[in-house]
C-alpha cells in the first residue's frame, strides 16, 4: 500500500465518481501502480495541507496539481514536472454586470483563492488581500452563487478551471491577460518528503515513461479533452532532473 496525496475535488484531476477516483493525476498513478505493482490508497488533501503530510509521514507522495516552486522545495521535494499550465482567472460577465463592475475592474479582494497555493501567495503580493477558502470547490460554490457578492472570480491553474467549467457545461471565461493578475507558469510534480534524490531519479524516470510512451497523451484524451485546451501546451519534453537534490 502506499498513500498517496489528491486534492481529490477537481473535475479532470482527481475527483470520485461512481465510488472509483478518476482523473488524469489519477491515471499517472495508475501508471505507476502498473510499473511497480503497488496498490494506491488515496487521501484527498487540501492545499494547505501537503507539505504537513509528506513531512509528518501521513502520505508518501502528493500528485495532486502540486505546482514545483523554490519555497517549497525547501521543505519536500518534487519530481517532475508531469504538467505545464498558467495561472488563469475564471469569471462571468453575468455577475460582473450585476454588481456594477467589467472585467478589467475585477477587484483582488472579491477574488477567491485556495489557501496554500501559489495562485494566494501571488495575490497578497499586491497587499490587497483575496477572499480565501480551504478548497477550490468552495471557492466555486462562492462563485456561482449570484447572491454572494464577496467572490466575482476563481484563481488557480487555468487548467483546473478549464476542465471545471467543462464539468459544467458552462466553461464561463478564462482570463488571465492583466497586470493585476499576472501570468505565472505553473509545473505540476509529485510532491516526496525532502531529501529523496534517489525516489526523485527514479519517479523522473518514470514521469519520462508515462510522457513518451503515450499515457500521457491518453491521460489527456480520457480526462481534459473537453476543456478547450491545446494538449501540447501543457505536455513537457521531460522531467526536470535539477530538482533532484539532497
């Protein structure tokens, strides 16, 4: 058995249906299931919570849209990365029109971010701070409850709000072409307890597998197909080998 952090809540991702989790995370688990013949127990987490678990041993991996960033390569280590995307801004002219504002005017304080993520920590940047939830789910909630004026608009990886909206039916607008809401690149990887350069080279073997051999390719098809997304935008060439330090 190995434990394995999910967000365990995003459509396309990781998300439950029908009693089985399913998702393109999901399917590189799987791949690495296959290759080395364990069996997965999934433990959703939410954002804030990654780094705790992989420190405090409750998870042995976290693949769960966990984007590699320098601070917090100081407390786990990652391997990867397995996905590229952008930070992307979801919003509707519909609320936007009713409480009196266009979308170049979307304020930082009624936008929502998942507390944890990289998407919280570029907001408060600009010293206006975001309404944050604990989940992404929440935040949505927030979002398409046309009486709760506090949240106009969703922040996370553009991919995640793609594959939402498709979910949905109603992918609403992806926006993220502001200089209040810069673009930042986001690399997802899997998410080990620090100092695993040995775990780290081999799962980045791995993660080379899963993109050249063609999973990756059916990982996208079978779960963010409907999204709208150019698939090689967000394919990497490899993994990124100078994470794996001690």
């Amino acid at each position: 058995i190995v434990n394995v952090g999910i967000n365990g809540g995003n459509p396309g991702w990781s998300l439950k249906i029908a009693g089985e989790q399913s998702g393109f995370d999901i399917d590189l688990v799987a791949f690495l299931e296959k290759k080395y013949d364990f069996q997965a127990r999934y433990i959703p987490l939410a954002p804030a919570e990654r780094e705790n678990a992989l420190r405090n041993c409750e998870v042995d991996i976290v693949v769960a849209n966990y984007s590699m960033t320098e601070a917090r390569d100081a407390v786990v280590d990652f391997a990867g990365p397995y996905y590229l995307d952008t930070s992307g801004l979801l919003y509707s002219n519909e609320k936007l029109k009713k409480y009196g504002y266009t979308s170049d005017e979307i304020p930082v304080s009624k936008t929502c971010a998942v507390s944890g993520t990289t998407a919280e920590t570029y907001l408060r940047r600009y010293g206006d701070k975001p309404q944050v939830e604990k989940s992404a789910l929440a935040c949505r909630k927030r979002y398409y409850d046309l009486d709760d004026d506090g949240v106009l608009a969703v922040i996370t990886d553009k991919s995640i709000l793609a594959a939402y909206g498709a979910s949905l039916g109603r992918v609403d607008t992806v926006y993220f072409k502001s200089d209040k809401f810069p673009i930042s690149e986001e690399k997802s990887g899997i998410g080990l307890p620090n100092n695993s350069p040995k775990l780290c080279e081999s799962l980045s073997n791995d993660i080379d597998e899963f993109i050249k051999e063609g999973a990756w390719k059916t990982a996208f098809e079978n779960n963010l197909s409907d999204t709208g997304e150019n698939m090689y935008d967000h394919k990497p060439t490899s993994s990124d080998r100078s994470w794996c330090k001690n």
